[in-house]
C-alpha cells in the first residue's frame, strides 16, 4: 500500500512539473552547448562518455530502449564507458 501511495503523489500533477509534450520539447532544443551548460549548472563535468549517451539519447528519433541497449550502442562505436 505504502508503494501505490508513493506512486500516487509521484503522480499528482501538483508534483509532476511536465504536461504531456513538454520533455519532447525540451528535448528537441538539446545540442551541444546547451548540453555542456546543463552539466555545469548541475556540477557535473563534460566528459566524453556523457557527449557519447547525450549524442544517442537527443538524436531526434523516438525511440525506446534500455541502458543495455545504449551500452552496446556505445560499444559499436567503440567508445569505452560503464554500465553503471
């Protein structure tokens, strides 16, 4: 029970800043600038494993997959990065 109510204030639109269509959105406005922006912003460095998965992830296709999927992915590129 303690789950499902989790869930539903997870889910409360209060707490749920997006509206359908709005990741979408953001997502279409990634590149590489504002890309390196949102790292610093949130302390994280830009490395080059994070440009790898961001060039996979914001490609523009719509698509679903696993962070499996990425990482072979990123394997065929040859480029080395974790799984973790």
């Amino acid at each position: 029970m303690k789950d499902l109510d989790n869930l539903n204030k997870f889910l409360d639109k209060e707490k749920h800043p997006f509206e359908k269509g709005d990741v979408e959105e953001k997502i279409e406005k990634i590149n590489s600038d504002n890309f390196t922006d949102f790292l610093k912003k949130n302390q994280l460095k830009p490395t080059h494993q994070r440009f790898v998965l961001a060039e996979l992830l914001f490609d523009g296709k719509n698509k679903h997959f696993t962070a499996e999927d990425l990482y072979e992915k990123v394997k065929l590129k040859k480029n080395k990065i974790s799984l973790a």
